[in-house]
C-alpha cells in the first residue's frame, strides 16, 4: 500500500526548463540541488536547511552529481569541461578542468555510488573510464570514425535513467525525440558493470500505435518485480505495458505491450509528467479530470491500480520529476515541491480496487475479457493438478465397447469427474450453510480455512446484499464498502447484518469503526453471563452444529462449550471492539465520537472483559491466527485513556477515581505475574542446557550435621 504525506516547499525556482535537476548526496536525508546554471545547494528536506553552496563563474551545462568511489563533487562546465572537489573547498573556481572531447548530456550517480558520464550521442561509460581515455576519445573524434547511437543534430534525449537488475547489472535507458515528426522512440542497453559500457548498440522500441488520432502523452521504464518494462499513456485514455526483452531483440508485433488501464482519475488531453519511484510504482503529475486543478497520483503496475492521490490549485504544463530516498520532488512553475510517500507491504484487499472502475451501466461482462486464454489456463491448471496428483490413485479400467486397450491419458467423463470432485474435496474446505434469507433451493458456500459460525452466515438482507456484491463486483476495496455501507446500517438499526458486516471485511477505516461503537454505545446494555438458548443458538448457527463424539468424559468440554455461547461472542459492542485498527488513528476519532460519560461506560465493559475470564473478544476470519482478547481489550483502555486524558485528570467524581484505581490494581497485578516469570526463566533456560546450580547451598532446605557428643 502507497501513501503519499502533505506536501511542502523546497525552495522557489526561477525556471522549469533551466532548472537543471537533483542528485543524491553523500549525507542522508540530503539532495544536491544544482538550482540554476551558476548555484548549487546542498539540502536537508527534513527542515529545508542549507547544509552547503557554490556561486561559480562559468556555466553549468548539467545537474552536480557526488561521485562517491572519490568523494568529490561533479559537474560539468560547458558540455566539454569536468570539475571535482570535495565539501569543504570553498571556491571551486580555483579547480583545474579536464577537457573531455565528446560533449556530455548528464551525469549520474548509481545505487553503488560510482558516477556514469552520458554523452550526446547516446554512448556513456564511468566517470574512471571518461578521464583514462580522454586521448583515446580525442583521436576517434579526429578520424570521425565513431558512429553515433544518436544523432544530435535531430534528436534530442530525454528522460535518461539507470537501473540496477537483480544480478547486479546496470541497464540504461532513455528516449529518443526526432524533432521533425515529434515521433518517440526508447533505446536501452546493458552496461559492463567494469567501465558502464555497453554492450552492443542500443535495443530500440518505437512507440507508436495505428490510429490518426490516437498520440503519446507521456511514457518512462518501470523497475517492476517481473524485470524492467516500458510504460506509456495515450491520449484514448489507456495505458500500456510492455516487458523489456534484455539480451534480445523484442518481437515486432509486440508494439508498444499490453493494455493494462484506462485513465479515469486524470485528464489526458493536456501533458503529464510520469516516473517511475520504486519497485512496480509509478508516479502521475496530470491536469485533474474536471480540470479545475492539478493531482498527483500512484499507480501500482503489478496490481495495476491507482492510489495515493494529492490534489493542486493549480496546474501547469511543464513539470519534472525527481525521487530522493522516500520523498518525490516535483518542480513545476515556479516552486520545488517535495512530496514525502510510504510504500508498505498491505493486504492485498486493500490495495485492489482503490480506484473506482466504470460505472456499473458501462460495465463490461468478465466472460467477454480474455475468454479463451482464461478458460486454458483454468483448463492447464486442473490437468495438472489432477491428472498429476489424484489420478494416480486410481485404477482406470477400458469400457466394456472398447477393445479392450485403454489408451494412456484418455479417461471417461465419470472417472475425470469423479477425480477433480475428490480434489476439491480434499484442498478447499467448502462449508454448505442454509439461510432463511435465501430461497429454499439455494445454499450459501464459504470457502474459508476458519469459517465463523457465531453469527450465522455473513450473508446481510437481501438489498444490502445485492448493494455489497455489486459494489465488490466494481472493484470498490473493502474500506470504501464498509465507509458506504455501515452508515446506512446504522441508520437502518440493523444491529445483526452490521455485526456480520465487520466480520466480512477486514480492513475497516478507523472513522468507521469509531461510528459504529457509538451505535453500538446507545443501545440497550445486554444482560452479562447471557447464554442464548438452545434454539435461538440452533437458529443462528444453521447447520454448522456438528454433535459431539461421545468420549469416555462426557463433561470435559463443558467450559469450551460455555465460553463459545458466551454473551460476549454475540454482542454487537464486542464485535466492534474485535475489529483490527491503528491506535494512532483512531484516537481523535474516538474523541470526537464519544463523549467523556460514554468513555466511562465503555471502560467499565472493557473492565468486566479483563476480569471475568468466559468474557472475550471473538477473533474474525481474518484475524484468528494472531488474535489476542487480552491485548485487544489493553490496546482500547489506552485509547480511551489518551483520547480523554484531560477530562479524566480533571474529574472530580469520586466513580472515575475508583475506576482508574481498580485498572491501577489490574495491571499490578499483572506486572506481579511478569516478574514472576521473569525469575522463573534462568531456571528454565539452565534445565535446557542441563546445567547444575553452582550453589552448594540449597535455596529451599539446608542440611546441618551437629555432634551431640
């Protein structure tokens, strides 16, 4: 999951087009920002300090990169003209240039710190092997017998960048502008990790689709989990992917990949800036769709879903991207804005379907997408599976028409049949559960490995359900169906369909879930130590009761059986506080939601749920491996105690004191137990290593000989 942070100011430029780009710099948390063609600042983005400057007299002709082999700083004067330095020379006027006889586009700085040189013509090499061969260069540019990769005179680079496979490689890429057609082209090529040479000649992919109307927004090379692939927008609103054939030619009918999107968050009628800003994410900088504005968006390539959103006032047509550590700067008019963003491993229910599809009347049916390639992948898997693992186990005798040979791989529709039931039956644990609220024909299948029987089926009322199916079969993520469903459940007073809905779901906004404990605040307190009867208790769990072998202790599962028909398990309020949350995000919702008396009453259940041990909270499906009541309860009693923290301490009321005081002796009691254990555990760890004490003196008796006589 992406997040992007609030935004804020670097420093003010004077020009997107002469503003000649950011580095990484030797301290962390530090960018080297060459800001026109005569300064260059160092800076900390955590406070917008200053850390080091240079004025120089001469012109820079690209961004100052740290070339970390030689601690020194480089740039390049003129095209032609190289300095270095190091961080504490003060005037770098004073340092002698080396003349380098191709003229230089860019410089960079790899992920292993060493610094490659990018000449105008396409070709590069390390900053080690520029300097070496500086002779060598100058008599190849005398006999003009190198041939260019690009031709200067009517092509222009843009976008260059270097990427780092898996092995260790490093893999340049850039476009190619032809100003006369405006037609795009990328060309890419591994380096010798030796010198950050190629290879051979750049591999070339034009970027062009049939169609008059049909042009190129934007494009850049993504570092994706399945290798580097080229990405591209169109102004038909879609975007496409295509895979980079490293170490061979790509197939011409390939074109320019596959279709993986359509845009519906930006406009695609204006320019847009896009890069890539780490593994499978891409970054947009577009014109907002009702173009009253600017947004900055994610894109997940791998799931192929947009996140993160920021929005602008304003927009404007030429942008730049450049990405430092965790953070995104973006120059654009003239402000340097820096865009800090988290990128964390989620579930993935919460990552698909972030961005809203199609409306449901547009909708394309999914058997129409893809049809024939679905049904023989589907197709391969089973015969795989089946033929390879289950068959075995059967013996397969020939029909009695045939003539008595039974071909190998060819079996009747009973005995194929016969096995992939037998698999389905053995690999998913498929629970057939009746409800009242489906036909009479009809039975609902769970395919969970824990199914959750306390509530009956997750199955709402029948317009909630259709709601909830259509909203997931829209790719709506499971907290944008809980935002639009819960509230009208609670308006509805559907007590029972709003707890199963937040055991359906497992990522619920923090904003949700304070609402629905409030609902579940104002309602009638339930009686404590309930157990629902045998009938409502049949009635709620369907057919899922399987009776209990009879045992040689008939009783000895009476205290598992009491616990699971608990009150505790039933009641909307402890459905509630089961729901997985952040702590830090949920505080000011709390405080807003509840009020000071509210929080009290909660407190007191959240008590009663620590002490009295048959009262816990239930685990969800989604949780059950890692589900701890105890901590659960814990984690709510400091919410409430930071999220009310002013109106406890100031309360005079004699209740509240008393209140605190009994969780004060809680969690003594607790920390008695800890230490407990905290002396317990050298003992333990010397019985496993079966070490004797050193101690001659027992800690329990002591034997003392005495003569009488």
């Amino acid at each position: 999951m992406a997040k992007l942070l609030a935004y804020y100011n670097l420093c003010p430029i004077n020009n997107v087009e002469d503003f000649l780009g950011l580095s990484r710099d030797v301290d962390p948390g530090c960018v080297i920002n060459t800001l026109g063609r005569n300064i260059v600042l160092v800076v900390k983005l955590s406070n917008q300090r200053q850390i080091r400057s240079w004025t120089v007299l001469d012109r820079l002709s690209s961004k100052v990169v740290y070339d970390f082999e030689s601690e020194r700083y480089v740039g390049v004067f003129g095209g032609r003209y190289i300095r270095c330095w190091n961080q504490h020379q003060t005037d770098i006027n004073t340092v002698k240039k080396v003349k380098l006889y191709q003229p230089v586009l860019d410089l960079f700085t790899l992920q292993n710190g060493r610094t490659l040189v990018l000449y105008t013509d396409g070709s590069c090499e390390s900053l080690e092997s520029a300097l070496e061969s500086r002779k060598h260069n100058k008599s190849i540019s005398n006999d003009g017998e190198a041939v260019p990769h690009v031709d200067a005179n009517t092509h222009t680079i843009r976008d260059a960048q270097v990427l780092v496979l898996d092995n260790g490689t490093p893999l340049l890429t850039y476009f190619v502008r032809k100003e006369e057609d405006g037609s795009v082209e990328l060309n890419y090529a591994l380096l010798n990790p030796v010198d950050l040479k190629m290879y051979k000649t750049p591999e070339k992919i034009g970027l062009q689709r049939i169609g008059e109307d049909i042009k190129l927004v934007s494009s850049c090379v993504v570092d994706g989990s399945d290798g580097p692939s080229l990405m591209s927008v169109w102004s038909d609103s879609r975007i496409f992917n295509l895979l980079l054939s490293l170490g061979q030619s790509p197939k011409r009918e390939e074109g320019v990949g596959n279709f993986i999107e359509m845009v519906q968050t930006f406009n695609v009628k204006q320019p847009l800036s896009m890069t890539s800003i780490g593994k499978d994410y891409v970054a947009f900088y577009a014109n907002n769709k009702n173009q009253d504005g600017a947004i900055l968006v994610l894109f997940n390539v791998q799931f192929k879903v947009f996140q993160a959103k920021q929005y602008f006032k304003v927009y404007f047509v030429s942008s730049r991207f450049w990405v430092a550590e965790s953070n995104i700067l973006l120059a654009f008019g003239q402000m340097l804005a820096v865009v800090p963003f988290k990128i964390s491993k989620k579930q993935l229910s919460d990552m698909v379907g972030s961005q809203h599809t199609f409306d449901l009347k547009h909708t394309i049916d999914d058997e129409s997408i893809n049809e024939e390639c679905e049904f023989l992948d589907t197709y391969s898997m089973h015969e795989t599976f089946v033929f390879g693992t289950k068959l075995k186990e059967f013996n397969f005798k020939a029909d009695d028409d045939s003539d008595g040979t039974n071909q190998r791989g060819r079996y009747s529709e009973h005995e194929y049949g016969e096995a992939l039931r037998s698999a389905y039956r053995e690999t998913l644990p498929v629970n057939v559960i009746e409800c009242p609220s489906l036909p009479p024909d009809m039975v609902q299948i769970k395919l969970f490995n824990n199914a959750d029987f306390t509530l009956g089926p997750l199955i709402l009322d029948e317009k909630f359900e259709i709601v909830l199916e259509e909203l997931e079969r829209s790719g709506y993520s499971e907290m944008e169906i809980c935002d639009r469903i819960v509230p009208l459940l609670v308006q509805a007073n559907l007590t029972t369909d709003l707890a199963k809905c937040l055991k359906r779901y497992s990522i619920i906004s923090e904003r949700t879930i304070a609402k629905a404990l409030k609902y579940a605040m104002s309602l009638p307190v339930p009686e404590r130590n309930a157990v629902p009867s045998d009938d409502e208790d049949a009635k709620d769990q369907g057919s899922n009761i399987t009776p209990t072998a009879e045992t040689e202790l008939p009783n000895q599962d009476i205290v598992v059986e009491a616990h699971e028909k608990h009150q505790s398990h039933f009641d909307l309020l402890n459905v509630v506080l089961s729901c997985s949350f952040n702590r830090k995000a949920m505080i000011p919702h709390i405080r807003r939601e509840l009020d000071f008396p509210v929080v009290t009453v909660l407190l007191d259940h959240l008590e009663y749920l620590l002490v009295d041990p048959m009262a816990t909270l239930s685990e969800t499906l989604h949780n059950v491996e890692n589900f701890d009541s105890d901590d659960q309860v814990v984690q709510w009693i400091m919410i409430l105690l930071d999220s009310h923290y002013q109106q406890f301490i100031l309360s005079t009321e004699g209740t509240v004191r008393e209140q605190l005081q009994r969780m004060l002796d809680i969690v003594d009691r607790h920390i008695g137990l800890l230490n407990q254990l905290q002396t317990l555990s050298p003992t333990l760890h010397q019985a496993i290593q079966r070490k004797t004490q050193q101690s001659t003196t027992s800690q329990w008796y002591n034997v003392e000989t005495v003569t009488l006589y």
